[in-house]
C-alpha cells in the first residue's frame, strides 16, 4: 500500500512510542502482513523470510503487545538457531518493549553460567529467548515452564534443524500446551522444516516475502589473477587507486592475517587484524 504506518496496527502506545524512538517509520513487507494478524488471529503461521526482511519486529511487537504484564507466567517462547541471534533478539526485544513497565524478556543460551539464568526465570520471565540445548535444559531442571504459553516462535527453523536439534525441538514442543499459537520462520522451506510443521502445526496461513537485496545493485565483481608473490603488491595498489578504501582482506591462516596486517602498518596504511 506504501500508506501503511505502525500507528495503523493495534499495538500497545508504549511499544508505539518506543519504536517512534528507533525511528521504525515504514513497516517492511513481512512487518505490514505478520503484525496485524498476530494481533488479531490465534492460527499458526508459517513465514518463508530470510534475516533482513524485519521479521524480529514482525513477530516481536505484536507477542509484547499482547503480553499481560500482571502475569509473570511465560507467555511467549522463541526459539532460535544461535546464541547470538538469542542475545540479538532478547536486545531487540527489550528496546521494543522499554515503556513496558513489569516485562521480563530473559535470553537462555548455552555457554554462559546456567544459575544465572535460572535466577532470572526465577522473577518471572513473560518472555523467553532461546537456543534449543538450553532451553530444554531449563525444563527439565523444572526452571522454565512452558505448560502455559500462548504463543511459541520457532525463528531460522532451517537453521535449528540443519544444526541438529530437531530432538531437542520435539521434546520442547512436546511440553508446551495443546491450545497455542505456533509460528514457524525459515529462509528455506526444507523437507526437515516441512515436517515440522505438519507434526506440530495445523490450519496454517503461509506467508512469503523476498529480501529486498539492494546492497547488491551498486556492486562490481574485479577478479585479478597474480602470481602468489604479487599479491601483496596488488592489495596495496587496489588501495593507492581508491584512496578512502575501506577493505576487507581475507587470508587462510591467522599467520597470514598477521603478516598483510603488518606489512600493510609497516608501510603506512591504517590496518589490523581479525582472526
């Protein structure tokens, strides 16, 4: 429609306000269809959406919108591939929802202390972020209930189930209750995610929506084949054509990273190393 702001969907005026904030003006494609209906249906929904379409947002305001603050049961459970995707979205979460007094939005990830975050399930968490290990952990320790939720995300599905978990995600399904809201997000539609979803889904609305990929329109491909000995040379030469060059240089071994990096320094380009 291109007319479509976020003041025309049903949320609640703090998560407006806060988002007024982050400068979110124009819903994406994924935000103007998911928002709307979350908001207003209890079916389940299947997004075919790759990370950059706005999705956390799509799904993220319409579950704290909906969240009864009184409540400090869990009431939302998203499930994700990452603990860095854990920690991205728990952040994303608490920046949408930070004129919400009383809401607990607590990351579970594995690699960080367990007791910690069994301490913040223990005040009441009405939304739960999670990599799978770890959340089905938590449930059976008896730290995270999960018997109750209205609503359970599954987001990068794809991704959960090529790196293994598709176990840990049927036992964390397994607990949930029978009457809720599954939503299921995932780059592809792979015959593991399809049988997800007609195990642990029924009456779905499918929804697609493209990447706008338009960092790729302005782009060139420039492939120089050279000698092994060269190659440093051409690296400094590509710099000196394109003097506000702000490059990337990808080595095999972190020796190698090192060697560019100083030689780069030694001859007076501002460079360091990752690795």
């Amino acid at each position: 429609t291109g007319k479509t702001t976020f003041q025309n969907f049903s949320l609640k005026k703090e998560i407006l306000k806060a988002i007024k904030d982050l400068n979110f003006i124009k819903p994406t494609p994924i935000q103007e269809i998911v928002i709307p209906f979350l908001v207003k249906s209890k079916q389940d929904l299947i997004g075919t959406a790759q990370t950059g379409t706005g999705k956390t947002a799509a799904f993220g305001l319409p579950s704290l919108s909906l969240t009864s603050v009184e409540n400090t049961k869990t009431q939302t459970l998203i499930l994700c591939p990452t603990r860095e995707l854990c920690i991205q979205i728990s952040k994303d979460l608490k920046n949408y929802s930070k004129y919400i007094k009383g809401i607990n939005i607590v990351p579970v990830y594995g690699g960080a202390k367990i007791d910690v975050q069994m301490r913040a399930l223990k005040k009441g968490a009405q939304v739960v972020v999670g990599t799978p290990g770890r959340t089905k952990d938590l449930i059976k320790r008896k730290k995270l209930y999960i018997e109750f939720i209205d609503r359970v995300i599954l987001d990068e599905a794809d991704e959960m189930l090529s790196m293994g978990f598709k176990e840990d995600l049927e036992f964390i399904l397994s607990k949930t209750p029978k009457e809720k809201q599954t939503l299921l997000f995932s780059a592809t539609m792979t015959k593991k995610v399809r049988e997800v979803t007609k195990n642990y889904m029924n009456d779905t609305k499918e929804v697609s929506v493209a990447r706008k990929n338009i960092a790729s329109e302005n782009v060139n491909h420039v492939n120089y084949i050279v000698q092994a000995r060269d190659r440093y040379e051409v690296i400094k030469r590509v710099s000196d054509m394109n003097p506000d060059i702000y490059g990337i240089v990808f080595c095999r071994t972190r020796r190698e990273t090192k060697d560019v990096a100083n030689k780069l320094m030694h001859d007076n380009y501002n460079a360091d190393t990752l690795h």
